[in-house]
C-alpha cells in the first residue's frame, strides 16, 4: 500500500481483536498482491503484457475495472487508470527534468481508456499500454476489510485507515466518535489543520504534498491530466472528503484535484463534507 | 487549463457505483450460503443381478423463503420390476442344504415356480421440510411426507429441535418422527398368516404406526473436523408382515442323510411380530486432511427385539481437485443376524405335518447376511453453472441360510446441481 | 470372509494412497486434535464438502437401497418417507 496501515478495533476482547486483525492483515495483503502493479505473478501483471487479443478477468477485477469505467465516464475523462505510462516521461522525485513536448505526444498514443475494449468478461488493449489500479486499490481494500470485519463480528465496530484513506463502521467503545485529524500538507507530519469527528463513515484525502517537480519556480503537481500529458495546472495542495464509503470518498477527492483551480467549485457541487487547502 | 464541460452534480452516480463494487466484491466463504435457491436432481439406476431394476427420478429443491426460514420439496419417482425371492422352495428339492462356496446358488427356478415372485410397481414420493430458526442458535424442523404405490401407502410427520451452543462448537438435537403405513396386496387385502398359498382368507390391508426418536450431538473438533454422535429409538406396531413373501415345510427324503436333499410339502405365507422395537448407536466424522481432501467416516451399531444386530461401517475419501474436479472412492461394509423367527424353511421333523412355530419369515431379508459395497463419485463444479456427479456402485450381500446365497446389484446416479440468486 | 479381508487392506491403502505417516497424521489431525475453533478460522468447515451428509441425493438414493434390502436402518436421522419393500 505504500504507507502506514492502521485498523483500530473497539473491543475489550483482545483474543477477538487480535483475530480480526489477522483478517483484516491477510485481506490487505491479498488485495495489494493482487493488484499492485509491481508484480509479475498477478492479474494486473497478466493484464499489462498480454498480447492484442486481450484476456478474460475474474469477478472482483472486472468489479473495480467497471468502476473504473464508470469513474472515466463520472470525470469526462479526467479520472483514466490507463494513464500510468505517462510517469515514464515524468518523474516527480522533486527535481527538475521536465519532458519535452514530443517525448509527451510519443506516450500519449497509448494512453486512453477509451482505446481499450473492455466488454466483461474480455479485456483487450494494443501493445504498450497499461493499465494501474492503484488510484482505485487502496481505497477499495479499506472498504473490503472494513466489510469482512462486520462479517465476521457485527457487533465489533473499527476504523480502518490505510495511509489517510479511513472508514469507520460505528462508534467507538464509549459510544463516542474517532476523532480524525487532517494532516497540513505544507507540514505533513507534523501538524494538523483541523479535526472531524467521524462515528460511522468514511474519509480520504488526496494531495501532492510529497511528489512534485519544481522548475523555474513553477510547481508541477503529479496530477497529471490524461488527455493532455501535463501536470494539472493550479492543483489544490490537498483535498479531504467525507462520504458513506472510501472508495467513494477517495474518487471524489481524486476528482477534485484533477479540476485543479476549479477544485473547490466543483466539491461545493457534490454537496458532501469536504476540505480544501489550495495552491 | 481544465474546466469542467458543464457544472453537475456526480457524487450520487458516483454513490451508486461505489455501492455497486462494493456489493460485488470478493466475499470469503461463509458468504456461499446466500445463494436463495438450490436444485438438486438426480436419475438412479439399479440392478441386480437376473432380479429386480429400479430406475428412480429424485429432485430436490431448497430456498431461502426468509432470513430466519428454510423450506425443501422433495420429490422422488421409482419405476420397480424384475423379480425376487419369495422364500418358498419349489418343488422336488434336487439340490442339496449345503450352499455352494462359489455363490452361484444351487438352484434355478423357472418363471412359473412360486420361489421367485415377478414385481412390478411405480412409486411416487414427496417430502416437505420447514426449517424456522426461532432466535439465533435455537433452530425447529418441520416436515413431512407422503409415499403412493400400487400397494403401499404412507403419510409422515417429523419434527426436529437443534440448539447449538454460543460458541457454535457444539450442537444439540433432538427429533421424533410419526408413520402411517399402509399395506396390501396388488390384489387386494393381506393373506391370513401361515394359510397355504392361494388357499385360505383375504384379509383386510395392514395397517402400522411406527413411532421414531433421535438424540444427536454435533461437535467441531478442530477447524478440519466435526463429529457427530446419535442415539436413536423407534417403535413399529400392527401389520409387519410382508403379505406377498412365503415360507415352504420341507421333508428330508432320507432322514437319516439331510445331504440327501428335501422335499417341498406345503406353501405358505409367511407371519411376523406386530411389533418391532430398534436401536441403534451412530457416529461420523468428516475431517480434512493435510493434503485438502475430504475424509467421511461413519460407524452404526444396531439391535432390535427381533433379535437382529448389525454392524455398519462406511467410508469415503474425496481427493480434491484444483478445477472444481473431485474423485471419491467409497467403501462400505455391513453384517447383521438373523431375525429370531427367520427359518429356511419349516421342517416337518421338527413341526410335523401341519405345526408352525409362533413366527416363521425365509425373507432373505432377514438371514444372516454380510453386505460390502465398493463405488466411486466423480463430480464436478462449473463454476455459475452447477455441479455434476456421476456415481459408480457395486454391492453385493451374501446370505448364510437362504435359497439363494449372493445378490449383486450396481448402482448408475447421475446428479446436477444448480444455485440461484 | 477373504473378500473381507482384502477390501480392509484395500481401505488401510486408499486411506492416505501412500504412507503409514500419512495414516497416523490424519488419526491425529481428526481424532485427537481439539481446538475451540473460532468464527473466523471455520473457513473449511462451512465447505459444503464438510457436511456430514454432503450430497443430499446420494444419502436418500442409499438408504432407500439399504433400508429396502437390509433389516438394520436409520440412525441418521428421522422421517423422510418410507417405501413399501420392507
């Protein structure tokens, strides 16, 4: 998952907790082999480097790949897991090598969800492009572990927080909320800009706080709008946004930032819970 | 610059899709158990050897009327005919009291002979069973089920309580089952016991009543095996006999050399106890083992006041297969005594000319008899489109005092199985 | 009696297909293991595989076979229809 993972569960049996910890730690596990993009021996692997005649897919990938779809469709665009090979001309590593106009119109052949043929359960793609869960992953594993904990222990609630990506399914012991403190991203780690009170919910947060590429005094965020191969310009520092689910609530923050300086018009849109640290 | 084409609200598309992938989403294993409906059907045939063939037709269909209520229809169609020993020696006894080791019988009849009784006979079957689960852990069984055929008729009621405890380790359970049979001749009516055959009254059907109870308990051992154990008793009273089978009154031609052969005096029809009381000791296992196959094993002691003791032991191993594929060999292995009153025959030198004892059956039913049954289960599952099994069996029952000392029978199943939403 | 005996050994072979060690092993894993299994480790046992009575078709086609031409039956369980050959 590439961050600090966390599950706080509300319980005075530690024998139950520690049993739903194992849960939660397995399913974690299994979803980020299963679909991180650094393996060989996955689906996503499979996926990226079969031949034109495509693959067929399992029920779970196809699920999120149909969500994928659909949140291309929900961002006109903007929101495309076929976008990951443009980090081949970018990287943000906070230095300043910027790729030059050609080398982005060469990458930008083999980005487009719209140039995949995604017919379920047959997903078919022309060589060289890729596809990457990971906008979707970690938010949707945060959702999947918090679901099978209530499965196994309805009675049991917990907050699931995998790198700022949160749900909670019920209040805590007490009866109260979590409190959830939102990290400033100008002193990420250090100190917070506020706190939200959350009892049943979920909660994400979005931001380039950690990657980016500096030039000439210009600040290029790591959003990266997929139909134009360029960072997107004025992108807020940092989205939060509160809504039933993670994976929800992750989408809408993803989205956000991909409006860049229309980021808080378009969250004031969507009338959910949201916070907003802009450029 | 990016602008959006046009302001709109997404977050209730985007609600839905959310809701939609997270319904979806790989659920573990507990979850199976959703699904609303099952069929189940099966087509079954069995023959014995130069005997009876009966091809059945069975359906099963379980569903989820509600989160606490589970109902299953059963349904069962046999087509019976061929024929079977009645236990009546035929004719001049050509042959010798000393069955032969090689089992195949010491004697044939002929079509007319009244040793072999043709059979011929449809049946129609349908079960009912209501699960209703009171509060969490505490579950009631209702059931019932009726049985037609040319001439035999039964309606059943059946309850069951289960409790398991709340760690659901263990499982307590209780039922009791009431049957109304009822039996008759294809002809009509029932044959007075011990008259001569084709001679004597008709009487009226038999009727019985047969009172059933069990006492089980179910255990998990460890996360790869449960346990069960069950205690059960039942009662039958009224009519018990069978009114087609026979008993024959032999005399030796030499006395002095009972190798010398016998001769069939008389027919009769046969007369059994009205009442039988039965017991019996049950326990199974099924257990995973290491290398992921299934293991079921089971042992059941029984006795009754017929004086009949019997032994079962069954046992299957189902090897497990990567693709939904499963392969289980199947072994069975079963003895029991004979009845008190089981008699190959009359013997005039002990009754005389025309003295019976107070019961007489030849049903070779009721001999001492030693069953084994070898067979393989081949299935598979193909996944959104059901399970396949196909069943091979081979039975065969040797008999310590009958006329004929060995039956063979195969069994053919071919079943499928289907889940829906 | 020497049916008997060979069909035992046969079973003692089919038991484990290889080795005295599996034998033992699985005597050991079943009968004498005990764990008071909680709700997420009955992975295995909520298999279908596990029932006691898996194939609900194969049961009642058996004991319809058994009950028709053996003297013991039941122990299972109670009801479920009778049938004129006994």
């Amino acid at each position: 998952m590439a961050s600090p993972c966390e599950c706080l569960i509300a319980s005075n049996n530690e024998k139950l907790a520690r049993g739903l910890a194992e849960l939660a730690l397995a399913e974690a596990k299994r979803i980020e082999i299963k679909f991180s993009r650094y393996r060989s021996d996955n689906i996503v692997y499979k996926i990226n480097h079969v031949s034109q005649s495509g693959i067929d897919i399992d029920n779970e990938t196809a699920d999120l790949l149909d969500f994928a779809a659909q949140c291309y469709e929900l961002s006109d665009g903007l929101f495309d897991i076929s976008s990951g090979v443009l980090r081949e001309v970018w990287q943000f590593d906070g230095g300043n090598q910027i790729p030059s106009k050609e080398e982005i119109k060469i990458v930008l052949q083999r980005v487009g969800w719209n140039k995949i043929q995604w017919q379920r359960p047959h997903l078919a793609m022309r060589d060289g492009m890729e596809i990457d869960l990971g906008g979707i992953g970690k938010e949707y594993a945060v959702d999947q572990v918090a679901k099978l904990i209530k499965n196994h222990s309805p009675e049991t609630n917990v907050l699931v927080n995998f790198g700022g990506d949160l749900v909670a399914t019920g209040p805590r012991l007490n009866g109260k909320a979590w409190t959830v403190g939102v990290d400033d991203p100008s002193r990420t780690g250090e100190k917070t800009i506020g706190g939200v009170e959350l009892t049943k919910g979920a909660f994400a947060t979005s931001g380039d706080a950690r990657r980016f590429l500096l030039k000439d005094n210009i600040r290029y965020s790591h959003i990266l709008n997929p139909k134009t191969g360029w960072p997107v310009e004025q992108a807020p520092r940092s989205v939060s946004v509160m809504a039933t689910t993670c994976i929800e609530a992750g989408m809408l923050a993803t989205f956000a930032l991909l409006q860049g300086k229309n980021a808080r018009a378009f969250l004031e849109e969507q009338e959910i819970p949201f916070w907003i640290c802009e450029a | 610059m990016t602008i959006i084409k046009k302001k709109r609200n997404i977050q209730k598309k985007l609600a839905l899709a959310s809701c939609t992938l997270l319904s979806h989403g790989a659920t573990d294993v507990l979850a199976a158990e959703a699904e609303d409906w099952a069929i189940d059907g099966s087509l079954l045939h069995y023959a014995e050897e130069d005997r009876i063939t009966v091809d059945k037709f069975i359906g099963s269909l379980v569903t989820n009327v509600s989160e606490s209520d589970k109902v299953k229809v059963d349904l069962v169609f046999d087509t019976m005919s061929g024929s079977t020993p009645s236990g009546a020696l035929d004719g001049a006894g050509s042959f010798t009291t000393i069955t032969t080791p090689s089992g195949a019988g010491g004697f044939s009849a002929s079509s007319g002979s009244t040793a072999i009784a043709k059979f011929d006979d449809t049946r129609l079957g349908v079960s009912m069973d209501w699960e209703h689960t009171k509060k969490r852990l505490h579950r009631i069984n209702y059931g019932s089920s009726i049985s037609v055929e040319k001439d035999y008729t039964s309606f059943g009621l059946n309850t069951k309580y289960a409790q398991d405890t709340s760690s659901r380790i263990v499982t307590y359970s209780a039922g009791v089952a009431v049957a109304f049979d009822d039996v008759r001749r294809s002809t009509g009516g029932t044959p007075e016991p011990f008259a001569k055959y084709n001679e004597g009254k008709t009487l009226d059907g038999g009727n019985r009543v047969t009172v059933d109870t069990i006492f089980g308990v179910t255990r998990i051992l460890n996360r790869r095996t449960l346990a069960q154990l069950n205690f059960s008793s039942g009662l039958a009273d009224g009519y018990l006999t069978d009114p087609y089978k026979l008993v024959s009154r032999t005399q030796l031609i030499d006395p002095m050399d009972p190798t010398a052969g016998f001769d069939e005096i008389n027919t009769y029809y046969e007369k059994r106890p009205s009442s039988r009381q039965r017991n019996s000791i049950y326990t199974a296992m099924a257990h995973t083992t290491r290398h992921n196959n299934v293991l079921h094993m089971s042992y059941r002691y029984y006795w009754d006041d017929w004086e009949i003791q019997s032994n079962t032991i069954d046992f299957r191993l189902k090897f497990r297969y990567d693709d939904g594929l499963f392969i289980e060999p199947h072994v069975r292995l079963y003895d029991q005594t004979a009845a008190s009153f089981y008699t190959f025959a009359i013997a005039q030198e002990e009754y005389g000319i025309s003295g019976f004892p107070e019961y007489a059956s030849a049903d070779y039913r009721l001999d001492e008899t030693d069953a084994t049954t070898i067979g393989v289960n081949i299935g598979k599952t193909f996944p959104g489109h059901g399970k396949l099994r196909v069943r091979f069996e081979q039975i065969q029952w040797e008999y310590a005092n009958s006329l004929f000392d060995v039956n063979k029978a195969i069994v053919l199943q071919v079943s499928y199985k289907k889940l829906f939403e | 009696m020497l049916k008997k005996s060979l069909l035992l050994s046969m079973l003692l072979v089919l038991t484990a297909c290889s080795t005295m060690k599996d034998v033992s092993n699985t005597v050991k894993d079943s009968l004498f293991t005990y764990e008071k299994v909680k709700p997420w480790q009955k992975g295995e046992l909520a298999k279908e595989d596990m029932q006691l009575v898996d194939d609900g078709l194969m049961n009642y086609a058996d004991e319809h076979i058994y009950f028709s031409k053996e003297a013991a039956t039941g122990g299972k369980g109670v009801g479920g229809g009778g049938c004129g050959c006994n």
